[in-house]
C-alpha cells in the first residue's frame, strides 16, 4: 500500500520490540494479534478525540485546531500538505482506515507523539543556537540521548572557539579600545600582538573561554527544561515560538548569572600583558583584592539586556527561513527528508548575525565595562554613560566597533562545529533525530 511508503525500518523494529510481551526476542501470532488489536484501540480513540463534528472523517479545519490545542501554530498549507500525506484516495478528508494505516506500526499511542511524528516526517525540527537550548522529545531524554547531544556540543565549541581564538581576542580588543594606535587595521592589531606576546599570545583567555562551556551549558540546559515545565503546567503541548523565546531567555539569564565572574575573567585574560597574570587563578585574585567582588560582575546589566532581544530575533529568523525554504522545497512523499546540512548551517548562520546586530552595543558595553577600562567605565551609570562617551566620539557606528572580526569568524566556527559534533555524535552512538 502506498500509505506505508513513509514507515521508517526503526519504527517497525520498536513496535515488533513492544509486541514481545514475553520478551522472547521473537514475536508469535498472538502477541502479534494483540499487539495489533490494543494499538488499534487506543488509535481509534485518538481519532474519534479528533473527529470533532462526529462525521468519521478528519478535514484541514480540525488537523489546525489539533495542532493549536497542542500549542502548534499551522497555517493552510501546512494543514494541506500534512493531509495529503495520510490521504490515501484523495478526497481531501482522513478516514480512520487511513489514519490506522499511517499510524500503525509507529511505536506510541500518544497524541503529541503523533503529532510529532506526523508533523515532522514533513517539517524537520532544526536545532536552535546557544542561546535557546534545543528541546529533547521524552525518548530522547530517557535513552540519555540529551547527554550525548551536549557532549558532542561541546566538544566542538571547544575546537571552534580555539580555531576562531584569535580573531575573537581582535574583536576584544576593538570593543574595549576601538580602531586606533596599534590596532587601527586587522594587519596592524595582528602583528601588534604578536610582536607583544609571540604568536601563543593570540590565544590568551581561550582557557577560560572553553573552560565555560560546560558549566554555563549544564546551567542553560536545566534552567530551559524547569522553565518549559513551569510554562505548559499540566499540559503536554508543544510551547509557542514566543513561550521558546521566553524560556531561553529565562535559561540564559540563569546560565549568564551562574558564570558571569568567568566571563569578566576571561575579558581580563584577552586583554592581558604579558606577565600582567600567571593564570586563571592568579587573575581571579589579583582582580578580588584590587576591585573587590563587586568587579566579577561589571557589565552584568547589559549583558542581561541584551539577552532577550538576541533570542527573540535569532529564534524568529531561524524559524522563518525554515518554513521559507520548506515551502519552496517540500520533501518527496514518504522519504522523511531533511534539508541539506548547508542548508541548515547558512539558517543557523544568517539568524544568529541577525541576532547578534540586534544586541551588539549591548554586547560591546558589557564588555568595556569588564575591561574596567578608563574613568568611564567606572561612571555611576556606566551602561548609559559609556554608550553615550562612544557616540559622542565615533558616532552611532562606533557601537559597531569588532563586529567585522565577529562576522569574519562566523562561517568557520559554524563549519568546523558541525564537523566535529557530526564525528563526536557519531563516536558516542548518538543519532539525532
């Protein structure tokens, strides 16, 4: 039949898993039947939840008003397409012959299971940047698949926050003392370094860079998952864009606020002499007994600023190139098929900058003020004062000051993550899916 085209071979396995009941590894007649006369229940009963006028067949209206009680936005051509997938004849209405057909052999009776599966083996699910952490489906939680996930992540932050080291340490130091001296050019800020410090000064404060990346993920991915949970209560719906938006921006609040003294000792360590600090340790202390605690945590009020408008746009530009690119090239019918990974990548791209041009005087505050560099910085509005001393200065464009190296860094960092969190992933077992 042509509506079980669209069957993945794992699924087979899994339900053939749950018709074992003896766990024989081997499944009888029987249990066959049984299996298939429970599954068939339970999606009847689904079904007839759905069937909300009672006629005993399901149109596009009901497939969008599903999806909205689920907390899933659908428009009309997504609603038709979703359709056309499980319309066997083509009457442009789902029997439930047609809906058991479908669902037969996918291992869950649960709607939002369904639902998932059945939006998703036309709409992938693409991951969303470091800001909004990604959501893991309750399989995927419980085979430890969410560990691998961060593993791999953030084994390749590390190599890409190393291989991108040097144009970050430039961006550093075009926030904090703009586009004059010794760094008035790339080429000049280059060898100003290292005629300074050698070449291994270029990596100054990637330690500690990379030395975050587990705490502050650890911190973010908790954070989202309690505050997904506090936001849908009893509920089992997938959460709105703006209800993700709000929620990654509540876990990066929590993660910023957890490891922000290492991002100001990092600041600190980019921006070193040579001899200035021996260390991470030692830079800790020198900055606790010359400033006081209160200096781990300079430019915390814009970073925090800056934190919902970044995720806001990112998530929103991310999910409308998704849906661009899908409605201009739907998958065949049956084959599950995800956009290419440069597809994916150049999305992921593209809204993060968004993103990043949303935030970035933020971002170049906060990090001026981490320097603690120059009587401004120490200013009792500091955020408004030292906004106000780069425009009166360099204008509106100074705000901007480090964003080439930034964007310049983009494409490779993007590339050589995916490449080793694809290696890492694959080395640990893990298959997202």
């Amino acid at each position: 039949m042509r509506v079980f085209q669209h069957i993945p071979e794992q699924h087979v396995k899994e339900s053939l898993e749950k018709a074992d009941v003896l766990k024989s590894g081997d499944v009888d007649f029987a249990e066959f039947v049984q299996y298939i006369v429970e599954h068939e229940k339970n999606l009847n009963v689904i079904f007839s939840k759905l069937d909300q006028n009672r006629d005993g067949m399901l149109d596009t209206a009901e497939i969008r008003n599903s999806f909205q009680k689920l907390g899933v936005d659908l428009d009309q051509p997504e609603a038709d397409r979703l359709l056309k997938r499980m319309d066997a004849n083509g009457s442009l209405t789902i029997t439930f012959d047609e809906f058991r057909d479908y669902f037969l052999w996918y291992p869950s009776a649960k709607v939002q299971d369904l639902f998932g599966y059945w939006k998703h083996s036309t709409f992938v699910d693409l991951g969303e940047d470091s800001l909004v952490p990604d959501d893991f489906t309750e399989k995927e939680m419980v085979t430890g698949m969410w560990w691998r996930h961060l593993v791999a992540g953030g084994i390749a932050g590390c190599v890409s926050r190393t291989a991108t080291a040097p144009l970050d340490r430039i961006k550093t130091f075009y926030q904090v003392f703009g586009k004059k001296g010794e760094c008035e050019t790339l080429a000049k800020c280059f060898q100003s370094m290292i005629k300074e410090g050698g070449y291994i000064s270029l990596w100054r404060g990637n330690g500690m860079n990379i030395l975050k990346i587990a705490p502050e993920s650890a911190v973010k991915f908790m954070s989202y998952e309690q505050i997904k949970k506090i936001i849908k209560g009893d509920s089992e719906r997938e959460l709105h864009i703006w209800e993700r938006v709000l929620a990654g921006a509540g876990a990066g609040a929590f993660s910023q606020s957890a490891i922000y003294p290492m991002e100001v000792i990092k600041t600190r360590l980019t921006l070193r002499t040579t001899g200035q600090f021996d260390g991470i340790f030692h830079a800790a202390r020198k900055i606790y007994r010359q400033e006081g605690f209160r200096a781990f945590y300079r430019g915390y009020a814009p970073n925090l600023m800056g934190i919902l408008p970044y995720a806001g746009i990112d998530l929103a530009v991310y999910e409308t190139l998704k849906r661009w690119y899908i409605a201009r090239n739907p998958p065949k019918t049956g084959t599950g098929q995800k956009p290419p990974a440069l597809v994916v990548l150049g999305c992921g791209m593209v809204s993060s900058i968004c993103g990043q041009v949303s935030s970035y005087p933020l971002a170049l505050v906060k990090t001026k003020l981490q320097a603690n560099v120059g009587p401004v910085a120490m200013a009792e509005n500091a955020t408004l004062a030292v906004m106000k001393n780069i425009v009166t200065q360099e204008g509106f464009t100074g705000l901007y000051r480090g964003m080439g190296p930034n964007f310049m860094k983009a494409v490779p960092a993007v590339s050589i993550s995916y490449v080793v969190y694809e290696h890492v992933r694959e080395a640990l077992g893990g298959h997202m899916t």
